[in-house]
C-alpha cells in the first residue's frame, strides 16, 4: 500500500477565495492545527506577494517544526530570493516555483515562447536549488498543456534539481478519465519520474476537484495539494477532508494511505470556519451539519439498527464527539473542563482554561443550554484574539434603531485608564455603531469584507461576524463572537483596529 503525501495549501490557495483573508496571528493558529492533523506540507503563503504574506510565511516557518513549509514562488530570482527568506528558520523547508505552460498563458499572459519557458524552468530550478534541497516545480495549466511540452518541461525541471512534479488542473477542467491517462503519459514519458514526488492539484470548476485529484492517485500520483473545507479561488480546490476519508474508507480500493489523523478533521475544519467567519454548506461531505443527519424513518430505523446501515464511517473517526452531558450556568468547572477535553482540546494552559470559564459563565447567563460549539467558539476565538494592554475594548453599548427612525448607536470604549464615549447615526445599527468608534479612535477605515454568521441554531445562538478593516497601507481580518450579533460586530471591529494600531506601531508595515 503506498503512502499519498498531503500538501496543504490553505494558507496560500485557500486564502485567495474571496471573504478567507486571514492576519498573521490566524495563519500561525491554523497551521498549528495543520501539524496537529498530519499533513505533510503546509504552503504558508506567496512571500513575495506582499510584506504581509512574507509575515505569515516566516511566522508560520518558525513556529511549526513537524511538517514541511513551503512558500510560492514565480520563476523570478527575486521571488524565490524572498521564499528563502520566508523559509530558511524552517525545520524543513522548502520552495515551490510555477511557470505557465499553455500555449494559451504563455503567449497572452506571459508573452513567452515555449523555449524561453523552458530556458525559465532550468534558470529557477537551479536558482532555487542553490538555497534548499526540496524544490517543487508547477507547470500552471498543466491538463491543456501539449503532453509532449509537458514532458520536456518536467524533463528540465527534474534534471535542474526538482524534488516534487506537480500538475495542476488549474482552471479545473480536466474529466477524471484525462487526468489519468495526463499521470498515466507522464510516467512513462518523464525521465527519473521514479525518483521525484509527483503531485496533483485541482481545481473545481467543474465540482471535479476530489474525483480528479483520486483518480491521479489511483493512476501513480503520489501527492495531492487540497485545502481544508475546499477553500480557494473561484469555486475552490480539492477539499482535504473529503480525500482523506476517501482514501480512509476505500484504502482497499485505492491501495493507499495517508498520514492524516482522522480524529482531528472536524476540529480543523471548524477553526477554519471560524477564522474565516465563512460556514459550510449543511450537505458538505464529512463535515457538514448534515453529514450524520437522517431525517427519513426508514434511513433512522436503519441507523438505530446498525450505524454501517447509512453511515460508512461513524461521526468519531472525524473527531466529532457524541455525548449527553448538557452544560448551564449550574455547571462547575469540573464538567467544564471535563467538556473541554471530550471535545479534544486537552492541551490548554491553566490560566487560560480560567479565562475560558469565566467566559463560559457569562455566556451561560445569556443561554439556558450550552451547546459544544458553543464551547469550541470560545476556543478558537481565544485562539484567532488577543487583548493588549494598549488596546480598545468595549465598555458598553447602546443602540436605537428602527424602520421608521434614526438608527443611533452610543459606544463607550475603554482605552487605558479612561472611558470614551461616542454617538453616531448610520444606515443601520452596525454602521452606527461603527461610526461611533471611529469618532472615538480618531480615524476613519475602510470596511472591505463584512460576513455574519450563527454557530448554533435557536434565538439564543452564538453569532460570528467575521470582517477585513483597511487604513490606508494597513489592514487587518478579525472575527467577533456573542449572543448578541451587533456586540459581535462591535466586538469584530475593535480587534481588527487594535492589530492595525499595532502594525502602524510596528517597524514592519503590513502591505495590502
């Protein structure tokens, strides 16, 4: 049985889709929990696409020692002279460069012949050798590229020095069928494609991602680069946790494994829905709200009788607990901890398990029943926030606001020792509220993307509310959450304006 590497590219592809832009501190929180499910590459981010990628790159390379880091790259020596940067405190580093390879990009996006794309290939490769030993090589719009192109091109790259081959299925237009018979050429076409990595990464366009991506498996690929929740530009890329419970529950079929640990899928991607404020569908696969549901009696009789009637694999093996102890405002921290750990989350500090409590009490005099999303929105806000002693909080609010009247908001911050305090109108009770602080800040953002979310169901449910905040040169993403939508929104705000007051306090400037 072989072994299919994962290349996670959450961070880098994943981040490109409009609305998942995440702030260094995020990232790290992210690929923490990436190391924790067992990818096998995490591509942190394009470092020479902005200061504030090159940020979360190195951030992420310094904090992550078990899995293999990796920056994007154009064939460009200044490009992957700022990976290398990125990456060099990385414990495994490495470098992956792309070069289109389509008549189509080559002649109306880069203006290249195909022998200057292959000239480019063996210069980067080389180029990029000289600073790491791993170096993968993408041949952008791989699956319309001529074949006997593409094996020239991989037949450089390879003899340059590269470790990894990928074929990116860019556009996501390839059938299943073409991929394999595109991996099927190149290994027998390619010389020493014995010797290297040869990866896949697809996109869905075409809602084809996954089955491309196992059909490249099943044909000789031996790695797939996908994100968590299938997040990435347009309608996304491979979706993680739907190739790993493929090849988890079909090993047989497919004769092969990942080194995913299952048990912590759902726990990933819940913080990446909570990072990015953006929910998965219900009838997502593996981690969508309905993927244990039955509503039918014949499918409820069935799954009563035995789970394997309608269920192939059981809501555990994707870490998602089923359990009957109900937490209120009676519950001491016993249970509460005893809760904590039953979610999987057994290695938080004392001090923090207190600070979590405490929250967990005052959210308990707002709900009669606390759910465990309830108690993992806690988590991970702690984990995407923090509270500086030169921040903003929020003291108190008030908001008036109707169909027929003025919408008015009074917000009260408070800012060190003192209070301040604000009236705004606006055209709703949240651009009230937001104009209200701005006047108390004394500045005036930009508010880019704004995206509201439940985390649970019923009128006392938690809500999320996840926005981008731009001043000037400086911008921040930051998540929100209460029973009470607009203080999520207040709430969202004010930590997105605290880490853009410390950028701006920063000698490093975070570029949009």
């Amino acid at each position: 049985m072989k072994n299919i590497r994962i290349f996670d590219t959450t961070l880098r592809d994943g981040e490109q889709s409009p609305g998942c832009s995440m702030n260094t501190k995020e990232k790290v929180e992210m690929a923490k929990q990436l190391q924790k499910l067992g990818v096998d590459a995490i591509e942190a981010g394009f470092a020479a696409s902005s200061q504030g990628d090159f940020d979360g790159v190195s951030s992420i390379a310094a904090a992550v020692k078990n899995t293999q880091i990796f920056s994007l790259s154009r064939a460009l020596e200044k490009d992957i002279d700022v990976s290398w940067e990125a990456v060099k405190n990385a414990k495994m580093p490495g470098i992956h460069i792309f070069l289109a390879s389509s008549d189509l990009h080559l002649e109306y996006k880069l203006k290249m012949t195909r022998e200057q794309a292959l000239e480019r290939t063996e210069m980067a490769v080389k180029y990029a050798k000289r600073y790491c030993e791993t170096v993968e090589f993408s041949a952008e719009d791989a699956t319309r590229t001529d074949p006997e192109f593409l094996v020239k091109m991989y037949n450089i790259a390879i003899k340059a020095g590269a470790a990894i081959i990928n074929l990116p299925d860019t556009v996501g237009y390839a059938t299943p069928d073409e991929i394999r018979e595109k991996v099927d050429y190149i290994i027998k076409n390619v010389n020493g494609i014995d010797r290297v990595t040869l990866s896949v990464h697809c996109h869905n366009d075409l809602g084809m991602a996954v089955a491309n991506s196992l059909a490249a498996v099943s044909a000789g690929a031996t790695q797939i680069e996908c994100t968590v929740n299938g997040i990435g530009e347009r309608a996304g890329n491979a979706s993680l946790e739907e190739i790993a419970m493929n090849l988890y529950t079909r090993k047989e079929f497919y004769n092969a494994s990942v080194n995913i640990k299952m048990d912590e899928i759902y726990k990933t991607s819940r913080l990446l829905q909570m990072i990015t404020g953006i929910s998965v569908q219900p009838n997502k696969a593996v981690v969508g709200a309905n993927a244990f549901a039955h509503e039918s009696g014949i499918h409820q009789h069935g799954v009563l009788s035995n789970p394997l009637t309608y269920e192939i694999f059981s809501p555990e093996v994707i870490g998602l607990k089923q359990n009957n102890m109900v937490l209120g405002k009676h519950s001491g921290k016993h249970a509460f901890i005893s809760k904590i750990e039953q979610l999987g989350y057994s290695n938080i500090e004392a001090d923090e398990i207190e600070k979590l409590f405490n929250e967990f009490k005052i959210l308990a005099d707002k709900k009669k029943e606390i759910d465990d999303r309830d108690i993992e929105a806690l988590i991970l806000k702690g984990k995407v926030t923090s509270i500086d002693v030169n921040d903003y909080q929020l003291e108190k609010f008030i908001i008036t606001c109707g169909d027929n009247i003025t919408n008015i908001a009074s917000v009260a911050l408070k800012y060190h020792d003192e209070v301040i305090e604000n009236v705004s109108i606006g055209d709703g009770p949240i651009d009230a509220a937001f104009k209200a602080i701005n006047i108390s800040v004394g500045r005036i953002y930009q508010l880019e993307d704004f995206y509201i979310s439940a985390v649970t169901e019923g009128h006392d449910a938690l809500g999320t509310a996840k926005l981008r905040l731009a001043f000037g040169d400086f911008y921040s993403t930051s998540v929100g959450v209460s029973t009470d939508i607009i203080e999520a929104c207040i709430l969202s705000y004010l930590n997105a304006i605290n880490e853009i007051n410390r950028n701006i306090n920063s000698p490093k400037m975070t570029e949009k």
